[in-house]
C-alpha cells in the first residue's frame, strides 16, 4: 500500500516538475515584438522628378521596407502645387511629403502653415544654405541650370560658358528654353537672373531679339537641341546629361560663373496621415544610398560627402552659384512670371 502511495505520489511530482518547467520555457521564451518584422503601412510623395527616378527610389525604398507601400504623383511644380491648394481647400492634403524643384515655394508653403517640423539624422550632410532654419525643409538633390550645346553643329570654341554668350552672333535663331510658366526650375533660373541687376529684363530683352523661342516641357526643350532643331539651350544638368548617356548628340556646361543651383527641397505635410512613415522616406531621401540612387538616374547629389562622377562637387557649385531671394520669389512670382510673359509671349 506504502509502495502504491509512493508510485501515485512521484508520479504527480514528475508531472508538476514537467509542468512547471515548460511553464518557465514559455515565459523565458521571447516575446515577438511587433518592430521585429518593421514598419507597416503606406506612404504617399507628390514630386516633379521624373518618373524613372522616383520608380528607382521607391524599389530602394521598399526593398528596406518591405512593410510599407510607396505611391507617388509625378507632374511639374505648377501641377503639383494647384492639386495640393485644390486638396488643402477640400480639407486634407492626400500626401505625406512634397518634392519640388523650386526653392520659393517652399517658402510659400511654410507661410501657409501646411508643412511639418522634421530634423533628419541624415541632414548633418548637407550644407546649411539647404536647409530651413526653423526645420521645415531641406534640400533633396543638386539642379544646376546652365546651357546644353548640340555637339554636330557648335565648334569648341562657339560653346558658351557665360550667360551672356547666348546673345553672340552665331546663336541668332538658335536658342530655345522651357516656358517658365510650366516648369520649376526655369522659372526659378528665369527670376534669379531677372533679379540680377547683371541681367534683369534687359536680358532677356536681348535674348528675345536673339529669336530665342520657348517650348513646352523639360524634356521636350532638350530633345529639339539633340535633334538639331536648335544649337543651344538653357538646360538643366540631369536632363543632358540622362541624353547623353543614350547617345544623343547633345552636352551640358557648368556656367564659369552665376550659375543656378537648386536644392529641390523635401518637406512633410502638417497632419499627414502616414506621418511616421513620411519621415522614414525623408531620411531615405538624404540618406547616402538613397542619394547613390539619384545619382545613377543623373541627379546630383546634395550630400557633401558624395561627389558624382563628371560633375562638380557641392562645394565648388556652392562658390559658382548666383545669390537667389528665395522670399522675394515667392512673393512676387506672379508678378516674375508677367515681366516674362510681356517679354515673350
């Protein structure tokens, strides 16, 4: 009977202790935290970029962030910008950042109280002249406007290296440039010039006695230089430079002196509904690989530490760069744009 009792009792004894120790297995287990398998969620980026860079950025992007599915609007400045006023009226703006060329508008965004306060750990990179002191924005990638050249039709010695070589003889009827109207960055190149007494509207007075046509779209200004329709254009740098690279007969030339360079600035929008998310593209953005990224699809970079092959580094486009109100921009563009259009148009 002693020997049953025994039996009985060891018997519950082995299955407490095995109890109790796969008990104590499950609480010293791990808990599987939810930041383990990453942020989750969606992120939306209205831009002027072209399309096969913001495609580019978003694979880099998903690819560390598998969690989080990145849309993005792709138009010109002045699109992106009346679809934002046309959302903002309605209640909500539908994205969570903005990316435009033009500096002044983001001037204009930030006195419209739609922007958000972001210090990214990547802006320690990037010069202070591209960044807002109060942290509302910071430069995204480097335009510099210069001059693109077809290399079948302008001798060495014909290509121009200042602004004022436009205005030489053997440009007469040969210069075409973007309508400022539809694009950011030469409205930008176009008010900073105007409003340097160097230039201003006598300028382009004299540009328009040149036979100086105007076209509508980036690209499409470029492509009639390529295809010999024009010898020369006023041009942005990543554009050329993209062409050139498929072949096209076709240039670009840093100005010796005044050139324009733009920050193309990043923002957040105030109230965003993927907030969290939007600061995590902000930082992959300015990052160094999300920068490598634009710098293969022909941007230069705003990161001081990178330099992109056959292009000036950010400090040597810094000491060439013409000095640009950006406030003043923004407070008179309409006004820029109709000393422009009288000239013109």
């Amino acid at each position: 009977m002693k020997k049953s009792v025994l039996f009985i009792f060891s018997a519950v004894l082995l299955v407490c202790l095995v109890s109790c120790s796969k008990q104590q297995a499950e609480v010293s287990k791990p808990v599987e935290s939810s930041a383990a398998s990453g942020p989750s969620g969606s992120v939306m980026l209205y831009s002027s970029l072209k399309e096969s860079q913001l495609t580019a950025l978003k694979e880099g992007f998903m690819k560390k962030y598998p969690g989080i599915k990145m849309d993005f609007y792709a138009a010109g400045t002045s699109k992106v910008a009346t679809k934002m006023a046309t959302e903002k009226q309605s209640g909500q703006i539908a994205c969570d950042l903005v990316w435009v060329g033009d500096p002044s508008n983001y001037i204009t965004f930030k006195e419209q109280n739609i922007l958000e306060q972001y210090v990214s750990p990547e802006a320690k990179n990037i010069d202070a002249i591209y960044k807002d002191p109060d942290n509302y924005f910071c430069g995204g990638r480097m335009i510099v406007m210069g001059f693109a050249y077809n290399t079948n039709t302008v001798k060495q010695d014909e290509v121009p290296k200042y602004w004022k070589d436009l205005l030489k003889p053997t440009f007469k009827n040969q210069i075409v440039m973007t309508d400022p109207g539809e694009s950011g960055t030469t409205f930008y190149a176009v008010a900073g010039l105007l409003g340097n007494s160097e230039y201003g509207e006598a300028y382009f007075k004299q540009l328009k006695a040149m036979g100086a046509e105007l076209e509508s779209g980036t690209t499409s200004t470029h492509t009639k230089v390529a295809a010999n329709a024009y010898k020369v254009c006023i041009a942005v740098d990543y554009v050329t430079e993209t062409l050139e690279k498929d072949g096209s007969t076709i240039k670009f030339v840093y100005p010796e002196k005044d050139l324009v360079s733009i920050s193309s600035p990043i923002a957040l929008i105030k109230g965003a509904a993927n907030l969290e998310n939007g600061k995590l593209l902000y930082d992959y953005i300015l990052s160094e690989e999300g920068q490598k990224i634009l710098m293969n699809k022909g941007c230069a970079t705003i990161r001081n530490d990178l330099v992109k092959e056959n292009s000036l580094s950010t400090a040597e486009i810094v000491k060439r760069s013409m000095k640009i109100d950006d406030k003043y921009i923004s407070e008179h563009s309409t006004d820029i744009l109709t000393v422009f259009d009288k000239i013109f148009k």
